[in-house]
C-alpha cells in the first residue's frame, strides 16, 4: 500500500475519533491509530469485517485465495506524469456493470470485481 494512502487513511481516522470524542486531540488520536496498527488488532479487526460479510478472512495472509480473472485488461499512459482528473461515476457504472457494487439495496456484489491504479 502506498503511503499516501496510509497517510489519507490515518487522517481521516483521526477525525472519527476526535468527533465521536473517543479522544480529545489529534495527538492523542494519532498515537492511538498507530498503538492499534503496530500491535495487530486493526488488522484483526479487518479479518473480523470481512468474515461478517462472508468472506474468507484468511485472504490477508494468503492472497492466491482470490479467484482469477479471465478477463483483466491495462490501460497504460503514453507519457509520464501524474493522472489529475478521472470520472468516477464513469468507473462506478462501469464497475457495476461488470458486478462490483450494487444495483439495488441488498442485491448481490461480486467481491472480486475491482480496479487498480498503479503508480
């Protein structure tokens, strides 16, 4: 994982917990986040989402687990640089389209639809 997304991640963390008032600063939050990343109960608390869902849990540690596709496709930039723009909802329909999400409250995902932005 990158860590731009680490640090994304950890901000917003940060604001849960200031305003559910779990804490009182963003120091204190902070060094909560990181107390509960370093001693592996975040990541047990992931394995606990994931298996309340119905998925196999064990995906962490083992990701042959994930089915693989028959149809992946790149797109790759011609030139170098940075992408600063995109169109979500181009993506989320295309996504739907392909399975991922939901068309209706309580229809079925395929978990194993997905995109990823490299670098």
């Amino acid at each position: 994982m990158s860590y731009d997304v680490i640090d994304v991640s950890k901000a917003l963390a940060v604001e849960l917990l200031l305003i559910s008032r779990i804490v009182e600063t963003k120091e204190a939050a902070l060094k909560l986040i990181n107390n509960v990343i370093e001693n592996g109960s975040a990541l047990e608390k992931f394995r606990e989402m994931i298996a309340f869902q119905g998925g196999n849990s064990r995906v962490i540690d083992d990701f042959s687990l994930f089915p693989e596709s028959k149809n992946t496709f790149s797109i790759t930039s011609k030139v170098e640089g940075y992408v600063t723009s995109l169109k979500a909802e181009a993506i989320g329909l295309a996504s739907m389209a392909l399975g991922a999400g939901r068309e209706t409250l309580g229809g079925p995902p395929n978990r194993f639809v997905y995109w990823y932005l490299f670098k």
